[in-house]
C-alpha cells in the first residue's frame, strides 16, 4: 500500500463496485489510486467506496495522535477489531508502504509518524512494502532508476525509527522469493474483470497482475504470524486496494482475517486542492529540503486564503479552511492544539497575516525536517541497518506454507 505521487501517465480509474471509470463527469474531482484532483468531498467519496466514518469510541482506542483527533484520519474499514485486539494485547499488525519513483517528501511524513505511534503505543507488528515492480509497470523509469530511489527511500524509513523486532520492509523484486508465490497463489482468485471494474484498462500485464501483489503485501503478516486483526493507514485513494484484497481475504482457503483499513485525508500540494505529489518539483517539499528551501516553497509556492489586501484582510480575515500553510500545521506540523486553536482564531480575525502564517508554518516544516535528517545523518551504511528489518529465513517459509507453496 502506498502513499506516494498524484500523477501518472496511466490512466487506470480506481472506483467502487458500482460505479466504472467512465461514469465520471468531466466536472467532477476525481480519486484514483494514482492521481487526484479537484476538491474531494470527503463525505461523498465514503459513500462511493462505502466505507464508514471512525466512531467517537474507536478515536479513542487509538493512539492520540493529531491526524486522529483533528479527523484527518476520518474512516475506516473493521477498525472496531484493530482496536479491540490492540487494547487487549492480542497479536496485531499494520502494513502501509510506499511506491519508490522518487524521493520521499512531506506528504509521506504523515502515514508513517501516525505508524510509528501505532507501534509505539500498542506494540503492532509493522509491515512496509516498497512496490518497485508496481512502479516500473506505471512510471518512465529503468529498475536501475527505480533501486536508486529504493535505497533513499529505505534511509528515509529506517530514520523514523521502527522497532526492528517488529518492523518488516519488504522490496518486491528483492523479496521475490515469499511476494511472487503469495501473490500468484491470491491471483487465481482475482478475475480480469474485477481488475478492470476497479482499475480500469491496465496498459499492460504487470499492471494486470500488480493488484495480485497489493493483496500479498496487506495479508504477509498474517500469512507469517497467523490470523490477526490488520490495520492499513492510507490516503482514502488507496481504498480500493483494500476493498480487493478483502474479496481474496474471504477465500476460505486462506487463514487470514479480512484487513482493515484506516483511511485519510489528503496533504494539499502547495500549490491548493489536491495530493502532494514527488512529481510537482518546485511545489513538493522534500525530506532532504533544508530550512532555507522550505522557507522559500513555502513563501513562494503555498496557496493563501488571505484577502487581496492588507486592509480588506485585516477587515474580514482570512480563511483557514483553504490556506495551504494553516493546512500543513493543522495536519502535522502543530501538534499543540491550543496553538493550532489560536493560529485558525488570529487568522479568521485577520490579526495573522498570510505572510506571517506562511513563516510560521515553514519554520515548524523546517523543525521537523532539521530532526529527521539527523536521524537519517546518524545512520550506518543500509547493508548493515537493513538486515535487521528484513524478513527471516523462518518468516519466508512460513509465508509460503501458508499459501500451499512447499521448499524444494
């Protein structure tokens, strides 16, 4: 599962059961898996996918966390059995990953702090694929191009700090040994058709099969630990990948649970309405961006909901809602709720000026940022950090034997 570019030259459509690629108006925003546009109506897109917004009672079973109590993370699928495993102590795993087609950016940051917490506060198990193969099916790229990104990708995630007993990352090509018999034992169960009712027409093969390897990434931990509630944080584009594999989960052939799903709001891209995106350059803010670069993306590049003059804004005030800046602290960079609270009151009174607001926001980027690349500074060469998070010996023959699939 991953949380990465907006835009692709491909043009398959992620939709419900009910409704196809074509069905779409022109007029409308639109969500796929691999691009968004437009002003997404949250609450629509729910009754599209037909998932179900988070009750008071599951927020509170999960961590405290900004993006859960500020209902950036709004809805979910079978949350209620994520929750109830891991208040109790029972055995339960995560999965959200990342496709590598380039360098991770602020965008990322939010899926996989909110991972890191779950971890930390109640000891899940953490599966993160990287889906390399998925990119060189969609993306203009060589596998050589595609490793380059791979590895910066991998520095970038070992710096968040996962526990490494219970942190797998998995590289399709890499760990093809366990990803290609699971995967191939799970397509059997997918038909072309229900591929091309939630993707669209793929543009070739390996995008016909790639849906079969989304669903063996989302169900390699119980394939490895046994059944067990699973929980998948994503941007709500990535629903449909879910919604698949829960069909292949309800194979009673497989001893797995249907995962579960926790489903988010969008990171606007500096620039207004729509995913934050690797492939925006100038308007995208990279993990490797130090504070002076920030401040100017910032400064140049995010969207203002402040009036078109000093006057007129202190008269009537901006609007939080829509301002790119407010946004991004409200999302990740404020943790503070009060301080959050007075930014969206000061500004709304027009006390707080665009400029200011925008300073402020790009010096907490900044903050974060500053404290990320330390982490990442602070790391050995990744062959020898990485062994640590790779599978086992033991947890690829378990995987495989839990899918009918024998050593030689």
């Amino acid at each position: 599962m991953h949380e990465n570019e907006s835009t692709t030259e491909q043009h398959r459509t992620a939709t419900d059961d009910h409704t196809t690629a074509d069905e779409r108006t022109a007029d409308e925003y639109a969500v796929t898996p691999d691009s968004v546009s437009g002003t997404v109506d949250y609450d629509e897109l729910l009754k599209q996918f037909g998932a179900d917004r988070l009750t008071d009672e599951q927020v509170a079973g999960l961590p405290d966390h900004p993006a859960i109590r500020r209902d950036i993370y709004y809805a979910g699928r079978s949350v209620e059995d994520y929750v109830t495993a891991a208040n109790a102590g029972d055995p339960h795993a995560v999965v959200t990953g990342v496709g590598p087609s380039g360098p991770l950016h602020v965008g990322h940051l939010l899926v996989f702090s909110l991972a890191k917490e779950l971890q930390d506060e109640t000891g899940a198990t953490l599966y993160i694929p990287l889906s390399d193969d998925e990119k060189y099916f969609t993306r203009d790229l060589t596998y050589d191009e595609i490793s380059g990104y791979t590895r910066d990708n991998l520095r970038d995630l070992l710096a968040f700090g996962f526990d490494p007993e219970k942190t797998r990352f998995v590289v399709d090509t890499a760990d093809a040994d366990v990803v290609y018999p699971v995967a191939s034992a799970l397509a059997k169960h997918l038909t072309q058709s229900t591929v091309e009712a939630t993707y669209g027409p793929p543009d070739n093969v390996g995008q016909s099969f790639y849906p079969a390897v989304q669903a063996a990434h989302l169900l390699l931990p119980q394939l490895v630990d046994g059944a067990q509630p699973t929980l998948v944080p994503v941007a709500v584009d990535q629903d449909p990948h879910v919604r698949v594999c829960r069909d292949v989960a309800a194979k009673e052939r497989f001893p797995v649970q249907k995962p579960g799903a926790l489903l988010g709001k969008f990171l606007p891209d500096l620039s207004g309405p729509g995913k934050m995106s690797t492939s925006e350059g100038e308007a995208t803010i990279y993990l490797d961006d130090d504070r002076d670069t920030v401040r100017d993306k910032v400064l140049t590049h995010a969207f203002s909901g402040g009036r078109s003059s000093l006057d007129e804004h202190r008269e009537h005030g901006g609007d939080p809602d829509v301002d790119v800046a407010f946004q991004f602290c409200r999302f990740l960079f404020e943790p503070d709720d009060d301080a959050l609270a007075r930014l969206e009151r000061e500004y709304r009174a027009g006390e707080l000026l665009s400029g200011e607001l925008k300073e402020y926001a790009a010096a907490r980027i900044a903050d974060y940022l500053a404290a990320h690349q330390r982490r990442k500074a602070d790391l050995g060469p990744l062959s020898e950090e990485l062994p640590a998070y790779r599978l086992t010996a033991d947890e690829r023959r378990r995987a495989r034997a839990a899918v009918g699939v024998g050593e030689l």
